[in-house]
C-alpha cells in the first residue's frame, strides 16, 4: 500500500504543470535574470583608459599621510573610452589576471551585479582570466577558502538579492596576523587584484590593505554598499563624486512597499496605529526616502531631532536668569509628546489610526539616552580596563549592573562630597526611572567596534510605552478625543424627542464650528455625562442618559491599539530595482577599468548618480584621503566617515514642509503613497532614489 501511495506521489510531483508551479524559480525571476543591465557611455567604447582630475581634492589628516605613504597622493581618476588604444593599453587589457572578490559585512541589492560586471569585462578580453570568490566574507581570504566564479554562477545570480553566491562576514582585517594570512592567500593564488565589495569600514580595510600590499603589486579596490545610504563622499569643496551607496534605492523601496501596505491597512480597520522601525543606526537617509516613497502620517529624522531647540522652555529659562542647556537637543520624553500630539489631533478629525516611520538609531539623537551611553560605555571600558575582567561576565543579571552602579552614585556623593563622579545620584535616579527592558538594553555588549547596538534595543516599545502614558493622562483629562461627524450624531438623535441643535452644544466643545464634534472636556465619563444633562435641564435626575448619546459618548472614547515592525532584514535581501541592478553592474565594469589602470586605494563609483543615468561617469575615488580619527572601543582610529542626513537638502526640506499635510490632521483623505512593486524592468520605479532626485535640485544649473 504504502508503495502505491509513494508511486502516486511520485508521478504527482513529476507532472509538467506541477512541477512548473513549484520550481525554485518562477517565469518572473528567470526573466529578471536574463536583463542584461545597461553599460554606461564609456564601456560602450572597446577600450579605456584613466585619467587624473586635478579639479578635486580633499582635506587630508596627517595621521593618514603617516599611515599610507603609497596612497596618499592618489587622485580622483575618471574613466575614458577609446576606440583605438596604443599597443601598451592593449596589452594591459588582454594580460591574463587572477582576481579575487569578496563581500564584507551585511548583504545588500545589486551585489551580485557587481561581480557579473567585473566578470563579464575580464573574460571579454581574456578568457583565461580567473575571479576568486572568497567565501564567508573576509573570513574566506584569512583562511583561503575560495571558489573560481564561473558563468554558470553569475548567471545564476545576475540581478538577484543577498550575496548567496559567495556568501559574506563581518570579520575585519585588522591585525598583523590576519593581514599576514591574508597575504599569504593572495600570493598563493598569485592575485592581480583583490575586490571589496562593502560599507565604510570594509573600505577602510581595503585602504590599509591596498597600502600593506603594494610591495606585493597586489591591486586592492573598494566598492561602496550599504543599504543605510551613509557612505557618500564629496570632496573638500562640497562636490559630489558618490552620491549614494549601491544597495539604498532596493531597501528603500522594500521598506515602502511593505510600509505603504501598513497604511492601507490601517485606513480600512480604522483601529491601529503601526509603529515602523526601518535600518539606519547612524544616519537617518532611509526613513527620509521612506518618508518620500509612503507619506507615512509621521516619519521622525534623527539628525533634526539632534538639531532642535527648546525656545518656549530656553526663554523661560533666560527670564529666571540662567541657560537651561537641557533646552537644546530633543529629549526622549518630549518627542513622546510630539507623536502624541499627532496622535490626539488624527482622533479629533475621526482617525485614530496611522503610521510613524522611525529610524533604527533615534535614541543616538537623543540627548539623554547619548549621555547614558557615553557614561556606560566608559564606566564599562573603565571596570574592563582596571580588573583585566568583562564586567557583563561579572555582573550577568540587571540587577547586579544596577547594584553596582547605585554603588558608584554613592561613592560619588561619600567621597567627593557632592554628585560629581560619572554617575552620580541624578544619574542613578533618572536611569531607574526608565523601564527594566530598556535599562537592560542600555546595558547590553557592545558590537565589535565598541558601539552601542542601537538594532537590538527594542526603541519602539520605549517610546508606545511613553506615549501610552501621556494618552491616558490626556485621556483622564478629556483631551484626548475621537471626532463624532455631525451626520453620525444627527442620524443617531433622530430617534429622540430632543431636537440635535438642543442636545449638541451641551455634549460638544465645538458644536457648529465643525463636521468632527469633540465631546465636553468635562464630560469624562458616564457620571458626568448624565450631570451635564441634568444641570441642562435635558433629563431628569431619575432617568438614564437615553441609549443613543451612551452611544456617542463611547463612541467618542479612543482605544490606542498598536502593532510593532522592524523593516531590516527583508529589506536587504531584497532583489535590486533596475537603478540598483544597473549601478552595480556598472561598478563592477568600473573595477576592472580600475585594475587594467594600475590603480590601488581606490574606491568604484559612479559620479552624478543623482542627474541619470545619460549623465553617469564612472570614477576612482582615492579612499585614504577620506578617512579620518575616530573613537572606536576607546581608541582613535584611522575609518571613513558616515554621511548624516543634510538638514538644509532639498530632500529633508520637502519632508519637512510636508509633515503636516502628510499627518493629515484635517477631515478629508489621508494622502498616503503607493510605491508599486519593485520588478526587473524599472518600469514601476522611480529612476533614482527621491532623495537623490530632490538633492539634484540643489545644483545652481537646474534651479
């Protein structure tokens, strides 16, 4: 019997319509992998050649100058086609190269693109040639561990999401044993070249790598992922030479597209309020795009949040004769009350519902929560430093961090007389105020850089938690309020003797003035409803509050229902738009242009991304003048600086101007965004993330 079932079930799975329907690919993925993204100008020349721009140049810390003396002096190169190259040129293209590629840190859309772009170049002009792939990121290189890429591979993943094809890590190489073993590997393999496909501090490895291997001829180059948009380079005069990393655009509209839904579905139930958290631990461009993709009711931008100034409580503060300095910044307390603002205005109109867009890093902007993670993070590095122990080993539980920090308050206040240690009494105090989840969060290892893990602290719930509080306090006082529409409230007294034009200025605050009626103030519960009627004469004191005004009373009474997201992951792995799919695409052509040049300690890019693509250039940055000193895990060290948002862009300006239409506290529609669906020809996209079409704007030429 059971061999019969098992024959059937093979002939079921066997059968042509099934076995069509459950294949790992569908007709819409194997087409998006048969678009051959577009080449820019240049590559459509059979050759080309490098060339120095002298107009561009950076500020350059001598503690860079110190430690890459091969690199330094790089200029930023562009890339030009030639039809027929002298026979030298020609040489370097047809020279038969071993190239290794690798990706570093956390996927992100058009990475594959990347290597078929690279790929296609050297086996254009030398089939011989052979690309590395190193396996589980950096880790693949320290280990030698590699696979040769073949066509099979890279069709497989042409214009695909993750990096599934080699893998990727978060190891850093970055120190004499690993940059030693990874020599090793590439001379073994006899590299040409070594490709690193990564953010701002896998691009700061590939600047200490290119200089410790320049003896060795080996070529290290640079390309710019990630999907939080901060890697973005302009040189000393503001130009823009990398408008955006690859990776951005995909997440951003993943992100939306989900987001948008969320607010499709909040406007049917009418009942939710949806709290989104999208990527961005340091810099806040993907909840600005989202902003722009969705026209979520209410989307919160670190970097102004950082920027904003108390004036009402800094004038009060003046008047009494000192400078309030809690005044400027946003604390996390009074961004509670901004959201519940928007929250209490949505109700008075009849939506108590919407959406808020938050960044992953919001806490980092906000002025007390930095406090607390400066304090701890040094009280941390200090008890390591001093005990030559892990102070999370030696205090497991939350209440014995919390012991021991009460213990340092107090020695603050024993032995120096007053709370001027690190963490002294107010320290202690406002941090016990805070929730236990967000106390443990605070506390929490830090990653492998010595930053606080922003993505692991579950933001959202602070501030629903803040948030509730204050609408129940505004609840109790009567001011927080959903609308009755004057046709809900004449429809449902036309069962009653009492005329509505009688009834309706005892129950409403604003009876007349307009279509939503906001119940009395004073009328906060069914007690004082049927006093309000029985002062006014509308009912006697022995009779009930007819049914019908119970029911707008109830009516009227919000339930401040939630739902929690985290837009991160998914994002990601998503598959490229065609601006992502043609961006990498291009960078990896720019990589071997790069290579055939002699360039090393340059980073692929594409110069004026944000002016399409008949206009993009691709380039060679030098990455050694970029980067900068940088506390990390106590030290300075030499990283590439991440790009915040430009609270004076266009982009930000836009937003900024729209908040209030977006949050559409007014009767009427919400103004809500579809963004449509991301597919493989571009035709449902925009041509470049809004950000970038916006921040185009600021160019003197086009305004």
């Amino acid at each position: 019997m059971a061999s019969i079932e098992a024959q059937h079930t093979d002939r079921l799975l066997n059968h042509p319509a099934v076995k069509r329907v459950i294949g790992n690919e569908n007709d819409g993925m194997m087409n998006r992998k048969k678009m051959i993204p577009e080449k820019c100008a240049v590559f459509t020349k059979p050759y080309t050649r490098l060339t120095d721009d002298l107009s561009c140049s950076f500020k350059i810390e001598s503690e860079c100058k110190l430690r890459f003396p091969d690199i330094i002096e790089n200029k930023v190169q562009f890339i030009v086609g030639l039809e027929a190259p002298d026979p030298s040129l020609r040489s370097a293209f047809e020279k038969k190269r071993n190239i290794g590629v690798v990706f570093s840190g956390g996927p992100a859309p058009g990475g594959h693109n990347v290597i078929a772009g690279l790929y296609d170049a050297a086996m254009r002009y030398n089939p011989e040639n052979r690309i590395y792939g190193f396996l589980m990121g950096p880790d693949g290189i320290i280990e030698n561990e590699a696979v040769v890429i073949t066509r099979e591979m890279v069709d497989a993943h042409l214009n695909t999401g993750g990096f599934g094809m080699i893998k990727t890590g978060r190891t850093k190489i970055d120190t004499s044993r690993k940059i030693s073993c990874s020599r090793d590997t590439c001379r073994s393999l006899k590299l040409d070249a070594l490709i690193v496909i990564g953010g701002d501090d896998s691009n700061t490895n590939a600047a200490f790598l290119a200089q410790e291997m320049a003896a060795d001829h080996i070529q290290v180059i640079g390309v710019p992922k990630t999907i939080d948009g901060d890697l973005q380079v302009r040189d000393e005069s503001g130009k823009v030479l990398c408008a955006i990393s690859f990776g951005f655009h995909s997440a951003a509209r993943a992100f939306a597209n989900q987001i948008s839904n969320l607010c499709a579905d909040c406007s049917s139930d009418v009942k939710y309020w949806h709290f989104c958290k999208v990527m961005g631990r340091v810099a806040s461009h993907l909840a600005l795009e989202v902003a722009l993709q969705t026209h979520a009711n209410m989307t919160f931008i670190g970097e102004d949040l950082a920027d904003y100034v108390d004036r009402e409580r800094l004038e009060k503060a003046r008047a009494e004769g000192f400078n309030d300095y809690n005044a400027y910044g946003m604390t996390l307390r009074h961004l509670s009350r901004v959201i519940c603002d928007g929250i209490v205005r949505r109700a008075a109109v009849g939506k108590n519902y919407g959406t808020i867009v938050i960044p992953e890093g919001i806490l980092e902007f906000i002025n007390e929560i930095q406090v607390f993670i400066i304090k701890l993070n040094t009280i941390i590095a200090e008890y390591n430093k001093i005990h030559d122990s892990d102070f999370h080993l030696d205090f497991p539980s939350l209440e014995d961090k919390l012991d021991y920090l009460r213990r340092l308050a107090r020695r603050a206040r024993e032995e120096r007389g007053g709370d001027y240690g690190i963490w002294n009494t107010r320290d202690d105090d406002l941090f016990n105020d805070i929730p236990d989840f967000f106390q443990e969060g605070l506390l929490m290892e830090r990653d492998s850089h010595g930053n606080f893990p922003f993505s692991q602290v579950e933001t959202e719930k602070v501030l629903i938690g803040l948030v509730k509080d204050y609408l129940n306090t505004l609840l109790g006082k009567g001011l927080y309020r959903i609308g009755i529409h004057m046709s809900y409230y004449e429809k449902a007294l036309a069962s009653l003797t009492l005329p509505a034009d009688e009834m309706g200025p005892v129950l409403f605050k604003n009876y007349g003035e307009s279509e939503f009626l906001l119940i009395r103030e004073s009328i906060i519960s069914l007690k004082t409803l049927k006093t309000e009627l029985v002062k006014e004469g509308l009912i006697k004191e022995t009779e009930d509050v007819p049914e019908p005004v119970q029911k707008i009373f109830k009516k009227s009474i919000p339930s401040f229902k939630t739902q929690v997201h985290f837009f991160g992951y998914g994002g990601r792995g998503s598959d490229p738009t065609k601006f992502d799919a043609t961006y990498t695409y291009n960078l990896g052509l720019t990589v071997f242009a790069l290579i055939v040049g002699g360039a090393t300690g340059q980073m692929a890019a594409i110069r004026n991304l944000e002016k399409g693509f008949s206009e993009w250039e691709p380039i060679g940055i030098p990455i050694a003048p970029l980067m900068h000193l940088e506390e990390r895990n106590g030290k300075l060290q030499l990283v590439l600086e991440r790009s915040l948002v430009d609270l004076n862009s266009t982009s930000f300006k836009v937003v900024q101007a729209l908040r209030e239409k977006w949050l559409a506290a007014t009767p009427g529609p919400d103004h809500y965004r579809n963004p449509g669906p991301v597919g493989d020809t571009g035709k449902n996209e925009e041509e470049m993330p809004i950000t970038l079409m916006l921040n185009a704007l600021d160019s003197p030429d086009i305004l």
